[in-house]
C-alpha cells in the first residue's frame, strides 16, 4: 500500500512563505492528477490546488497568486509554494493522489499562521 509522506508545515507570521512537500513511499502508476487540499477547525476540507498529469494547474481563488503548486516527476514529489500567507490559511494541509484505479492520501501537515 502506497502511503503519502508530507513535510514542510509549521508556524510561520503572516506576510511569511513556506513550502510543503509530498512524496510516496512507494511506485505511483497511472497518475492522474496531484492536489493540495486543508481543513481549518470546524470546517470542511477544501481543495487549494491541483496538478493535472499534463501539467496544467488549477487554483481556488483564495490563493490564487500567492501559491504555487508543482511536480517534479523524476521525484515523483509534488509542491505546494505558499507566499504571503494569510491567518486564514491556518489549517492542516494534504496531500492527494489520484491514479487511474485509486485515491492517496497524505497524513497531514499543520500550518499555523500568526498574525
């Protein structure tokens, strides 16, 4: 069983940037798509970004140019780079993996934002 190992959350004030990591443990085949997803206390689980295997991105309008998201496919690792980050991008972030027969999640990584 394929486990997704996220790094790169912590506290940070606002204004500040961090960059969170998501590798598998194992071979991914079939990839389909790649995502960044956060839940913040009390609410649901909301998607933040997501890359297509063609590359091609899309972002919720939150973070619309303030994050990034990329893959590195000869890591198999994909990124997601938050800049000027917000008190309401506090929240525990993760990984998702979408292959053409299954669905990957990462245990999450807390990002706390101090303002």
């Amino acid at each position: 069983q394929v486990q997704l190992v996220e790094s790169g959350g912590g506290l940070v004030q606002a204004g500040g940037s961090l960059r969170l990591s998501c590798a598998p443990s194992g071979t991914i085949f079939s990839l389909v798509a790649s995502g960044w997803y956060r839940q913040a206390p009390g609410k649901q689980r909301e998607l933040v970004a997501i890359i297509v295997s063609g590359g091609i991105t899309n972002y919720a309008d939150f973070v619309k140019g303030r994050f990034t998201i990329s893959r590195d496919n000869a890591k198999n690792t994909v990124y997601l780079q938050m800049n000027s980050l917000k008190p309401e991008d506090t929240g525990v972030y993760y990984c998702q993996v979408q292959t053409v027969s299954a669905q990957y999640w990462g245990q999450g990584t807390q990002v706390t934002v101090s303002s």
